[in-house]
C-alpha cells in the first residue's frame, strides 16, 4: 500500500496565488492524498477561491490564528498522513508527478524526515536551489538550510514535534533542530 501523504496548506489573504498552489495539489497523480488547509480568517477573496475546491480537501477550517506556525500545528494535529509537506500558498509542485515519484519508493522505518531541492521563479528565469539540512553545513549556519516545500517528514514525527509558537520566526529550525538532537534519520531526494 502506498503511503499517504498529509498536503498542507496555510493561507491568509493571499487570493492571488492560492489557486495555483491548491492546483498543483488536486492535479497530482498519486492516489493517496490527504490535503489539508488552514485559512487565517481571510478578509480578501482567498476564501472564494478556496470554496470552489472544498470538495478536494480533506480538512478545511477558517479561523483567526496565531500565526502561520500556530495554523501549522492545527493542521499536523488535524493530519492523518504517514507522511506531511507543508506547501505554503503560493508555493506549487513542480509537475503532476512529484508525489508519486517521491513515494514510488520505501524509505524505511527509521527514515523520519525526506528532503529535496527547490526550484525558485524569479522575474529573471527559474532557478534550481540545492538545499541540505543545517547539520550537514559548514562554517556558520544561517538558517534551516531546506525550504518546507522540499521537506517531507514522517506524521508521527511532527505530531511529537509541533511547531513552538514562541519561536516566531524559526520554529520550523527548531523542530529540525530537535529530529536532530533526537537523531532523526533524514533521506535526501
């Protein structure tokens, strides 16, 4: 049985690039998609648009939060995914095949966290970003060092490390920071 993944998707005010991203999530051709999304409460016609695809979602809410790592937590809470991306509005998926490329193989049990590369589109063309997690740095680390587009984590695994709200900025390298404290094994895609 292929895996399912939790598609995540936190939105505010953001109605001119949420269709893209919730079309490249609905147009996937893997069989096993949870998607989920958590609006802030939007006050612009995000809600609109995202009412045109309610059939697709597996769970859907509109609430004022406490910011995006806050609407996070609600959704790996709400998740019943082996695995769960977090693709941010107005972020997509580069093709119709990226989940079932990635899942076409086992990881295995002790793998918690699988990552890959990114794809930026700039006014000046598109270019590919290779990313690699913080640990595998060297010198002085900046920042996680994986976009949440690319990161694949385990269900289980971010139901034991919710985002910390007290982290506004960087909660996410904070539950990166604690996988690897807790020598999470991670795969490179």
């Amino acid at each position: 049985m292929v895996p399912k993944v939790s598609v995540v998707t936190v939105t505010f005010n953001c109605q001119d690039v949420i269709e893209s991203t919730v079309r490249s999530v609905v147009n996937q051709d893997y069989g096993n998609v949870e998607y989920i999304v958590v609006d802030g409460g939007s006050k612009d016609d995000t809600l609109d648009i995202l009412n045109r695809y309610r059939s697709r979602f597996a769970y859907f809410i509109s609430e004022k939060d406490n910011g995006i790592f806050d609407a996070m937590n609600k959704a790996i809470i709400a998740s019943t995914g082996d695995w769960i991306l977090f693709l941010n509005a107005g972020d997509i998926l580069a093709s119709a095949n990226v989940l079932s490329g990635i899942f076409s193989k086992s990881y295995g049990g002790r793998v918690g966290v699988v990552f890959g590369d990114v794809y930026f589109k700039r006014a000046t063309g598109i270019s590919l970003w290779k990313g690699k997690p913080f640990f595998l740095e060297t010198g002085k680390v900046r920042s996680m060092g994986i976009c949440h587009q690319a990161i694949f984590v385990r269900g289980g695994l971010a139901k034991s490390y919710l985002f910390d709200c007290k982290f506004k900025l960087a909660a996410d390298y904070n539950m990166m920071m604690q996988s690897y404290y807790k020598k999470v094994k991670c795969g490179k895609i």
